[in-house]
C-alpha cells in the first residue's frame, strides 16, 4: 500500500515534499550550530585567554557558515511557500477547455474522473499544507528554545566573568596585609614609567624596611609579626593618596609607587611615615621603626623601571648601613655603591 500511496503522488507533490524535508533539516541544525558558536565565543575565551586570538580564522568560519545556512533555509522556505500558493491557485482556478464545434462532449466518466482527480490534488495540498504549519511550529518552538539557552548562557557567562575577575583581585593581593603583591607592583611600575617617557610627569619609589622585624618574629612567634606587617599595612594605607600603589614587596619590606610625585614630595612622604610609625602603638607592645629609600625620575636614573627599583634599593640600603630608622635618597649613594647588604 505504502507502494501505491508513493506512485499516486504527482511530481509537484514529491518535489514539494523533499523541499520540505531540506528546509527541515536546515532549521534543525542551525540551532545546534548557534549554540556551538555561542559556547565558543563566550566560554573558550574565559578558560584560555589566548584562544580567541589563536582560533579566530575558525570563528569567522563558524560565522560564515551560520549565515549561509540562514540564507539557504530561508531561500527553501520562501520557495516552498511560492510553490504551495502557485499550486493551491492553479487548482483553486480550474480550467475547463471550450467545446469544439462539431466534436462530441467527453463522457461522465470522463468528467468522474477529472473531479475525483481534482478532489485527490486537493488533499495533497491539504496534506502540505498542514506539514508546512507543524514545520513553522517547530521552528518558533526551536527558536524559543535557543533565546532560553542564550539566555542562559549569557547569565553564565557574567558569572564567569565575574569568577575570573576576583580571581584576577586575589592573583595580585597580598594574603597577609591585603595589599597588593610585587607582581601587581611591577605593572604598575612598567606603566608609570612608559607614561613619563611620553609625558615627562614625576614618578617617585620609596622602598621602607622593618628594623628588628626578625626579632619580633623570633621573640613573639609569627602571628606577633603578622599583626606588625598588618599594621604597617595600615599606616601606609591612611597616609597615602588613592593614586598611590602601595604592596608588600616581600617580607617586611613594602613598596609605595608614588605618582605624579617629585623628589621632595617623596621624601616629605617618607619622612611622614617613619613619624607615624615612631608613635604607633603596636598590640605586643614593642617599638618598630623603618628605614626608607627613595629614587626619583628624572633627577635619578634612566626611565627604566628595573633600574628605578635598583636605585631605590640602595638608597634603603644605604639608610640601613647609616644607623637606621632614617629616610636616604639615591644622592646618598651616587658617590660610592654599597658592597653588601646588611641584615635586618
């Protein structure tokens, strides 16, 4: 029977029927590959941020692709509807050829068989037409389907970001003050320094370093010099502006990236932090002082921010050597580079 349906099926039926079949296979695997791209283009960036760059000649393809199926399942859309309407009309508008004079009338059972094959046609464009509303159904249903999934996956996305962002935050903090480590610091640095290259704005460094901080630790266990570094911590937060970087350089030693800051403004700044430091009150009861070093651009070293630190370092170095609990400039040590590094 299945055999006798088929030939009973006129060309334009078949013909119909296998555009239905491609515009079907069309809008089911569009949405596969929206999702795909969506998933790529949103997700993969976040787990690795060099595969965006690295896989962007797929994305465009990806894209590409996306777009010539859009356009080629519309294209079968629209051809599939222009043939169902040209079909439904021409069967809507019978035409019935004018007798010829002199020629006999076609008999009933002629006639029987033109209605009964009219009557057939018309269920078939029934029946397409029918197959052609569950397939446009079946797309806004997909579609819907995808806005949700998008939808979703956007929400996903912010999350990640946000995920990524604060890991980002903890990458460059310090856990034991909260300020930012010498990594963070370094950035920092470079940027301020390609700045004055370009500018020529006044960039300052000041190195501090705890004296007798060892002692503390040894004496009253490393919780009691936590609580220290955190005070410190504390002072140099409250004393200084919000364009200033400040970070644990590493141990008791602290970095404060002083921007748009001359020389005398950054000693002024040093001199400021040891008063305060000399007068805190520190919860296990001992005195803590400081010792500073300082390097300037312009007036100290070329506009390179491993050579700025360099010099700031010996100027610390160079207050340490003097007695400590003293703020030294680079001018300190133009004359004579130290040969060592004393001890806390």
């Amino acid at each position: 029977m299945a055999r006798r349906a088929r030939s009973a099926e006129t060309p334009a039926a078949r013909r119909i029927k296998r555009k239905i079949l491609i515009a079907m296979a069309l809008t089911a695997f569009l949405p596969m590959l929206v999702v795909a791209y969506l998933v790529y283009a949103y997700a993969l960036p976040l787990l690795d941020p060099q595969a965006q760059e690295r896989n962007l000649p797929w994305m465009l393809v990806m894209l590409g692709g996306t777009g010539l199926l859009m356009a080629a399942g519309s294209f079968m859309l629209w051809d599939l509807a222009t043939s169902v309407v040209r079909h439904a009309d021409s069967l809507n508008t019978p035409r019935r050829p004018l007798p010829v004079p002199g020629t006999p009338l076609p008999v009933p059972s002629l006639e029987t068989s033109a209605v009964q094959q009219y009557v057939q046609q018309s269920d078939e464009v029934d029946t397409l037409m029918q197959s052609f509303s569950r397939m446009l159904v079946t797309i806004e249903q997909q579609a819907s389907d995808v806005n949700e999934y998008a939808r979703r996956l956007d929400t996903a996305y912010k999350e990640l970001e946000s995920t990524s962002a604060q890991l980002k935050e903890f990458s460059f903090k310090d856990e034991v003050t909260g300020l930012y480590n010498r990594r963070f610091f370094s950035i920092r640095l470079e940027e301020e320094v390609s700045r004055y290259r370009r500018f020529n704005h006044p960039v300052s460094v000041v190195l501090l370093d705890l004296d007798g901080f060892k002692a503390v630790n040894d004496d009253l266990g490393h919780g009691a010099g936590d609580e220290t570094l955190r005070a410190m911590a504390e002072i140099l937060l409250k004393q200084s502006r919000g364009i200033n970087v400040i970070c644990r350089y590493g141990g008791d030693e602290f970095a404060v990236l002083l921007v748009e800051t001359s020389k005398s403004g950054a000693r002024l700044y040093a001199d400021r932090i040891r008063y305060v430091l000399s007068t805190w009150t520190f919860a296990h009861g001992r005195r803590v002082t400081a010792s500073f070093g300082i390097a300037s651009l312009p007036e100290d070293v070329a506009p390179a921010a491993e050579e700025l630190i360099r010099a700031a370092d010996e100027a610390l170095y160079a207050a340490k050597r003097a007695g400590k609990n003293r703020v030294s400039v680079h001018e300190d040590v133009a004359a004579g580079r130290p040969g060592g590094r004393p001890g806390a």
